[in-house]
C-alpha cells in the first residue's frame, strides 16, 4: 500500500514544474501570485473551486482560515491575496511544506500565508484558534476519517464553517479497484457522500452540506490527463520513462473509474 508520503516524492505537479510553466510564460522572470495559480492548484476545478469552499466556510478579510493537506499552498495564496485573510497551511510532506513556504515568500504574501509541517490527525493548534477551516482533495490520504474531522472541529471557534472537498465512492466500486487506488494513490477509507455526512455529524458538526460534484470534476480530470500526456516530454526528463508510463496507467485508471460512475467528487460543509 502507497504511502501518502512516497505518492508526493514524485508527483508531476511540483514546485519545479510550477517554476518553469510560470518562466515560459514569463521572460522577465518575476513571479506573482496570479501567475501561480494557473499552475498551483493541485485540486480539480482551480481557482473558482477555491472560492466556492471559501464562500461555504465564510472565509472574510478579518478570517483566520486554516487549509489542512494545504500541498504547495495554492489556495492558500489565493484566499490570502483575494481576499486578505491571514492563513495558515498545515502539510504532512515536508518537500511540499516546504515549497509552499518558498512560493508564497516570492510572491511577497509569506506576512499572510504561514506554512508548517504537521498531521493533520494531530493539529498543532490551541481550541478555537480559527474562523474557517478548508481543504481541497486531501482528506481521501487519511486513514482515521474521524480524527481528522474531530480535530478540524476543535480548531474552529464556535459557529465557525469547515468546508472540504474530496472524493466520493458509489456502490459499483469493487474490492479490487479499491485495494488499486490504496496502493497506487494512497487512497485510504474512501467514503461515499452518505458516510460523509454521517461522519460530520458524529464529529459535532451541525447545518452539514454534502453535495455530489461528479459532473462537475469528469471535464476537469479529462482535461488533466490530455494536458499531462501532450507534457509527457518533460514527466520524462524529470522522473524517467518507467515512471511516466506508470503514472499515465495510473491516471487512466481512476479518471476510467469516475466516467464509470465508480468514483466522484463531493462537496461537504458543516458549522462547529
């Protein structure tokens, strides 16, 4: 079974791939925050999926927002330069920790963007010390469902909102397709949007959300998988032919599994 850990040391989307897509596009090798976030958002739907949980959990300018399994802290970046909130991201993989910290210094928002190493299991953090709490496609890496919900809920203040994505299993989901994605994605305890719902109410939280957002991410993933194959070039130079090959399986596989109606996309939000 993959470890999250070891799925992110060779995961195609990087700070150095961020770094050259952004350099192509820019001869004069400055770097802002907008120049980023076509390239940073290693979640499905980019920017506008940001300000959808954003306007889910209430994020505000006066907001302090926690992004838990924030990666290389894109939404990060674009909570704090949209909408001047104070964020901090908390990542387990300390390579993507730290790139996230390097970015969001370059672009000059590391006064509003902090980054720390951590579980999320675990949080690192007094009762209550945020307003909103988000997170885009990473809780699916975590085996204990329930502590990580129960934690996001003991950070948030009383009323506060978590709002997350992640993804979602139907019924046609087998056992074999199941044990595939635990070893090749880490993807661990998947829950179907019913589990999810249940889970957060058993956590503490109340007005819960939880909407299917399949339809929304087939396009996006299609779209990911076309652009990763036309770049196959450059996932070559970076990891070697084997690897490139390996991950086109693995891509092909579960974007076949969500156009099966096998897997999806939820949408879920809750007040503490």
């Amino acid at each position: 079974m993959s470890r999250p850990i070891d799925f992110y040391d060779r995961h195609p989307i990087d700070e150095s791939h961020v770094r050259a897509a952004v350099a192509r596009r820019r001869a004069d090798g400055r770097l802002t925050a907008g120049d980023l976030s076509e390239f940073d958002q290693d979640h499905y739907g980019g920017v506008e999926a940001v300000e959808v949980l954003a306007r889910r959990a209430g994020v505000r300018p006066t907001s302090r927002v926690l992004d838990v399994c924030a990666g290389l802290g894109g939404p990060a970046r674009v909570l704090a330069g949209g909408r001047g909130c104070r964020v901090v991201g908390i990542e387990l993989h300390g390579g993507r920790a730290a790139s996230a910290a390097r970015l969001t210094r370059d672009v000059g928002l590391a006064a509003r963007v902090v980054m720390i190493r951590g579980d999320a299991v675990a949080l690192p953090f007094r009762p209550h010390a945020f307003d909103a709490c988000l997170s885009q496609e990473g809780l699916l890496h975590i085996a204990d469902k329930p502590a990580v919900l129960a934690e996001c809920r003991r950070v948030l203040v009383p009323g506060g909102r978590f709002a997350f994505t992640d993804w979602i299993v139907f019924p046609r989901l087998g056992d074999v397709e199941r044990t595939r994605l635990a070893t090749w994605m880490a993807a661990m305890t998947l829950q179907s949007l019913d589990s999810y719902r249940a889970l957060l109410g058993r956590a503490g939280f109340g007005a819960v959300e939880a909407d299917d957002i399949s339809h929304e991410w087939r396009p996006v993933l299609r779209a990911r998988m076309e652009r990763q194959r036309a770049g196959r070039a450059e996932i070559v130079a970076r990891f070697g032919a084997v690897w490139a090959d390996e991950y086109d399986r693995l891509f092909g596989f579960f974007v076949g599994l969500v156009e099966a109606g096998k897997l999806g996309g939820g949408r879920f939000s809750g007040t503490a």
